[in-house]
C-alpha cells in the first residue's frame, strides 16, 4: 500500500548507528520528523539533522505515550537498541539484555503510544544474521522458520525478537512492517574504522572457529538507512529480510577484512578450543548461522543495495568513509 508522499514520522532510537543515518535522508525525503532520545546532550545532532528533537525514556510508558501523541505522526519507527560498543561475546547474554528489555517493554510501549496517536504504519528493526533455523539450505526466505533451539545463551534474545516481530505484524489498526537487518557494517557500527571489532580483528583476537562454515549476511548501514525509508514510504505490511547480495561463510569473509585492514590472516582453532574461549553460542555463530535473501525487499520496496557486496563495502567503509557516504548520497539522489 502506498503512503502519502510527505508524511510525519517520529524515530524512537533516532541518535543509534542507523537512526543518526536515517534521519537526514527522511528530512530530504521531505517528511516532517521527530527524533526521540533518551539522553538531553544528543538533541543537538537531532536538531542539526533537521528533525524535531524530544527527550524520553523509551521503557517509560508514559514518557513514551506523551511523545507520541504530541508528535502526531502518521509513521512511528522504531530503531531501538542497546548493544555494547564494545561487545564482550562470552557474556551474551548479559550484554543483550538492555537490548531484549527495548524489544519487549520497549515496542510495546511504542505499539501502545502509536495506536493511541492514530498512527497509519510502524516500521521496527528487527535482526535476520542469526535467529533462523541453523538447518536445510545455507540461505534463508522469509517463510523459514526461527531456530526453535539456539544455544542457552542466545534464547533470550531470540524470544524478545520473537516478541517483537509477532507483535507488530498482529498489531491491530495499523500496518506492521518488521525488518529483519543483516549485520551492519560501516561508520558508527561494530566494523566500521574504529571500532572493538575492527581493533580485535587487527590484532588477531577474533579466530576462524572451526571450518567457519557458518554464513553471515552483512548490510552497509547507509543501504539499512535507505531500505528503511523504502519501508515507511510504501510496500506491503510483513516481514522483510534487509541485506545485500551476498551471504558468505565465515571462512571466506574474515580473512578478506583482516587482509582489507592490513592484519594477519585470523588464527584458526578447533571447535573444542572455541568452546572454550567464547562459549558454545560463540562456535555456534561462526559454524552453523545461516544467510538471509533481500528478494523480497528488493521487489516490494524496489530496494537496491547500493554496496552490493560486503567485499567491495568493506573497503569503502573501513578508512574511506568520507567516499562511501558521496557515493551513497549520489546513488540515492
């Protein structure tokens, strides 16, 4: 279904790694926009982005309720999360908590405050690089079903998306688009110039576990920020898997980023020892996930990644970014 072409849309998670990309382009998209943040000092880079800044508590109801209903939007978005910059994966579970409290008390807050305020469509992040069945086929649809039994330490976090998704696909009186993003890569996330995972892999902290035959889908943050838009501006209500065009085994992908960052090639070490060293849902991620197709995106939103391919993202993204986000504003143009 077609929206309006200029429409109000409120952003709740509006200063995280894609919110801070999104805003601007939904600006020069020419909607009228509302970006929400916890935190009084990032109002300013809300503001500078030309959106409207409000500040609230995204797990307090009534501070949420009362900055929905003042916006009035047409479109909530919901981007909320709170994933460690520097993510320690042998306490998972610990460090996706605040992230899992976002997806369950935090989206049904949202949900409340936007049935209230007559909202026409909500659009919410959820995540496609690990929570599919690790069976069948190395390249998961849509219509695949969620791992019924991840490792102890990922169920939690595979529940709140659960919670996530069935609550806005089933919400009532609205249009319910959920986007299951790839792993990002590019400025402000975990493989962008600068960050824990880029240093890590530098210093050779982050081995091939196993034969790393798990798949991994990526997505450049600026192509998450553009299918984002796709997705409030038009296209069906659903699920959509968001990534580029092409899933890669672990075993093929860490070694290219370790030669694109000039470090060695990543150690390689048995299954046993990474059990060890990074947990059971340590080995499971690099072994047994499964990649995500964007068919489905690319033909209900006419979505194109404008980076492809991860090989060639990688590049741009690490050191280059200044280039990467000209060629992405040209493309986007």
């Amino acid at each position: 279904m077609e929206m309006s072409k200029v429409m109000r849309v409120f952003v709740a998670g509006a200063t995280g790694a894609i919110g801070r990309r999104l805003l601007p382009i939904l600006v020069q998209a020419g909607h009228c926009v509302t970006g929400m943040t916890r935190s009084p000092e990032k109002t300013a880079g809300i503001c500078a982005a030309g959106a409207v800044a409000v500040v609230a508590d995204a797990l307090d109801p009534v501070a949420v309720m009362n900055a929905v209903k003042q916006s009035a939007p047409e479109v909530v978005v919901h981007e909320l999360t709170a994933i460690p910059a520097g993510l320690d994966l042998r306490k998972f579970e610990r460090e996706f908590a605040p992230t899992n409290r976002l997806r369950t008390e935090g989206t049904d807050s949202l949900l409340a405050a936007a049935r209230a305020a007559g909202v026409r469509r909500f659009v919410a992040q959820s995540y496609g690089g690990w929570p599919y069945a690790h069976t069948g086929g190395a390249v998961k649809t849509e219509e695949d079903p969620l791992d019924p039994n991840p490792p102890a330490a990922l169920r939690p976090s595979i529940e709140a998306i659960r919670h996530l998704e069935t609550a806005v696909s089933q919400a009532r009186g609205m249009e319910g688009i959920v986007l299951r993003y790839a792993s990002f890569y590019g400025p402000g996330t975990a493989i962008g110039e600068g960050a824990a995972v880029v240093g890590q892999i530098r210093q050779r902290r982050i081995p091939v576990i196993g034969g790393g035959g798990g798949v991994w889908s990526f997505l450049h943050i600026d192509d998450a920020a553009r299918a984002t838009l796709a997705a409030i501006e038009g296209g069906a209500p659903g699920i959509y898997n968001v990534a580029d065009n092409e899933p890669a085994p672990v075993s093929e992908w860490l070694p290219e980023l370790a030669a694109i960052l000039g470090a060695k090639p990543p150690l390689r070490i048995p299954s046993w020892l990474g059990r060890l060293a990074v947990g059971e849902h340590g080995v499971f991620l690099m072994t047994q996930v499964r990649g995500i197709s964007n068919a489905k995106a690319k033909s209900e939103f006419g979505w194109q990644p404008v980076w492809g391919s991860w090989r060639d993202g990688f590049r741009r993204a690490l050191g280059e970014d200044q280039r990467t986000s000209s060629a992405f504003h040209a493309a986007s143009g």
